[in-house]
C-alpha cells in the first residue's frame, strides 16, 4: 500500500490530468451551460473523492482524497470502491481491472459528474448515477479521453518514479490512446493507406516533423511533432496520438513507406521550447486555433499559470505545458 507521502503524489497526478487532458478536452461542454467557471482540482485530506460548483466563485472543484489513492494502491481495498465495480461490471478498458485503469477510471468518474452537471435534466436531485451519467462516462471512454488519462498517468508516474504495481500494469503503456476511425471513413480520406508491415516505434518520429491523423469526428488533423513520448506523439497543436494512428504530411499512407531520410524539416532550425518568468507577455494557441494573449503568472514545476488579458471577463485562465511549441514570447 502507498504511503502518504505516495499517495498525495499521485493524487496530485490525478489533479493535473483533469486539468491538461479532460478540461482541455472538453470545457466547451461545460461553457456551454457555465461560461465562466474554471476548474479547480485539488488533493483532499481523506477519502472524499468528488465534484462540486461553486457559484459564487465560478468554480467547479473536484476533489481527489489522498487516502482514496492510497487505499486504491492494494487490489484487495480497490474492490470496494464503485469505480472498480464499474470497470468490471460494465467492461470499461475491455474490464481489466488494473490500478493504471482504476485512476484513470476514477478521474473520467468525477470529470463524468462535472460534465452531467451542466447538462439540462441529466442531474436531478436524489439521482446522480444514473442512465445519463453513465452515457457521459461511456462517451469518455467511447471518446479515447479515458486512455489519454492513463497515458497521461502512466508518463508523469515513470517521470516521477512511481511504481503502479499491479499486475498487468507494465504492459499497459501500449494500449492505445485514440479510437482508431471506421474503416470507411480512413478509406475515403487516406485512399492509398495500407495496414502496417510491422509496429511503429518512437524511433519513427523526429522532433518538428510534419504529420497528420485521422479524427473520427474532425477527420484531418495536421501538427507538427513536439515530443516523441513512450507511446504517443504529442503534436504542436496539443494532440496527443499514438504512433499506428500518426501519417506524415509527405507521405498519405503507412508511416513506414515514407523513410525517415526523405523527410525534409520546413525549416533549418527545428521547433524551440521558449522560457519564460513570472510577468512575462506570452501568446498561446490552443488545439481550436485562438490565439490568446496574456500574463504569466505562475511557473509551476512542469506548467505555467496564463492569465489572458480578458481574464476578468472570461474567468478562465490557462495551465501550459513547459514543453509545448504552441506557447510563444508577445512580441
């Protein structure tokens, strides 16, 4: 079992997976009813893991307790909580029931209630789990947004040298973190794809390189590569897609067609990371492409702290990668 000290580690984890990978995702389905909340994701001090709104602050808090991370890290404790009896019970992650799959179960569970709260008539009062929210927290999973969250969980553990020990856990990692598109759909947009001769690998990919995948719902997302990660490619525009699922620009079918020597960078210096201090002016350009103007106002240990210049009107600021491209000097 975890200690303490663990458990408030990897409770933090969860936090920031809420904020990078499922707020990013899908704030929008949360402005919709709520246009100026932020989210708010903090480690609680015992087991209480929930979702609240705040309406005189604009804020929507979820909260991870820290004795619920550690009492989830034994197998036999984990099979207590709800949210293990949802991935057996209802199949969720093909129902392995494994502790990577458990937290990242648990953070789509409580972004799950976040989303139902600003759906009219999905929350209603003395219903809670019920046939609409459990259509939310098939869709994240349905969505790929669940296996971004354990990709997530699964790359800042290695970094911090955590170890989920699990049985099965190593073997995770490969897993996808992108619903592959129907195959019609891949045929019409990529007519001379063919499937891979063998696996792809990091070593495929190279640091500012053109490429694209196909979305099942955006169909043709182009970037350009800013981290070659363990499993994924994170793209310049916020992506993150796992190597089968990635085509380079040059080259519309398998990867692997399109040797790593042809490829050509479109400039002579590729892609820099930018530093930047407390103060600084900086522009952003999330995925949607706006462009977003503002102050840094807090440089945190792997992020900093946007605040954009219509921040009093909007009531939202922004947390960024240190390594993103797509955070820029306001020159």
């Amino acid at each position: 079992m975890f200690s303490q000290r663990l458990s408030r580690q990897v409770a933090q984890i969860l936090c920031d997976a809420s904020h990078d990978v499922l707020w990013e995702l899908h704030h929008g389905a949360v402005h919709s009813a709520y246009p100026y909340y932020t989210l708010v994701a903090r480690v609680g001090e015992g087991k209480a893991t929930n979702c609240t709104r705040r309406g005189d602050r604009n804020q929507v808090v979820i909260t991870y307790g820290w004795k619920m991370v550690q009492s989830k890290s034994s197998r036999e404790n984990a099979l207590r909580w709800s949210s293990s009896r949802e991935i057996l019970k209802r199949s969720f992650f093909e129902g392995k029931h494994t502790f990577p799959n458990l937290l990242a179960h648990t953070v789509c569970h409580e972004f799950a209630h976040l989303i139902q709260g600003a759906e009219e008539g999905a929350l209603l009062f003395g219903s809670v789990h019920n046939l609409d929210f459990y259509r939310i927290l098939r869709g994240l999973h349905d969505d790929g947004s669940a296996d971004l969250v354990r990709e997530f969980i699964l790359e800042r553990c290695e970094v911090e040298r955590i170890e989920l020990d699990w049985s099965e856990s190593q073997h995770l990692a490969s897993s996808t973190t992108l619903k592959t598109p129907p195959r019609e759909t891949l045929a019409a947009l990529l007519p001379n794809s063919t499937c891979p001769s063998r696996q792809v690998s990091n070593s495929d990919f190279r640091v500012g390189e053109p490429v694209f995948f196909i979305d099942k719902d955006r169909g043709r997302v182009d970037g350009c590569v800013a981290r070659v990660n363990r499993n994924t490619v994170t793209l310049d525009t916020g992506w993150r897609v796992p190597f089968h699922l990635l085509r380079r620009t040059n080259s519309p079918g398998n990867p692997k067609l399109a040797p790593t020597a042809q490829w050509t960078p479109p400039s002579s210096q590729p892609p820099t990371r930018e530093s930047f201090r407390i103060g600084d002016r900086a522009v952003y350009v999330p995925s949607d492409g706006q462009v977003i103007r503002g102050t840094i106002k807090r440089v945190n240990r792997t992020t900093y702290t946007l605040f954009p210049d219509d921040y009093e009107i909007v009531g939202r600021y922004w947390r960024i990668g240190k390594g993103a491209l797509n955070l820029k000097h306001d020159t």
